[in-house]
C-alpha cells in the first residue's frame, strides 16, 4: 500500500485524477487539466492502464465512436492520432 507522501507526490497539482488500482496499489494515473468545473470528461484505458483524457467542450456530447475519435483528435488526444 502507499503511504500519504506518496500520494501526495502524485496528487499535488490541480486537476482531474483517473486512477486505476490493482491490489490495493496504484498501477496508473493521469492527470486531466481542468479549466472549468463543470463539463463531461472522457478517460481513455488501455490493458487496463489509464493511458489519456480530456473535458469536453461546453455543449459537446458523444454519440458514436466516430464522434469520440473526431473530438479526441481537436483535443489532442493521443490514442486516436494513429487510427
């Protein structure tokens, strides 16, 4: 398990945190630059590995894998530059 400095060493600039957690122990984490506090947030996982993410724009909304890969793209999302 990790102790509150450690955390604290990960966690300690603003932001959104995607975490994803095995055992009891943090095995990824990505921080998402929040420049509102209200919007929807698209997390990406690869293997089970936090990888990427973004917040929507004001008013966006996902309704299709295409949607999401053409947003991602605008945003700069790297697990869709490749595809």
């Amino acid at each position: 398990m990790m102790n509150i400095e450690e955390l604290r060493k990960i966690f300690c600039e603003d932001g959104l945190y995607a975490v994803c957690v095995e055992n009891g122990n943090f095995v990824s984490h990505y921080r998402i630059m929040c420049l509102r506090k209200n919007g929807a947030a698209l997390i990406n996982f690869v293997d089970g590995r936090v990888t990427d993410g973004f917040i929507l724009r004001e008013g966006e909304f996902v309704t299709s894998l295409q949607a999401l890969k053409e947003i991602g793209i605008k945003a700069g999302f790297s697990a869709f530059a490749e595809e």
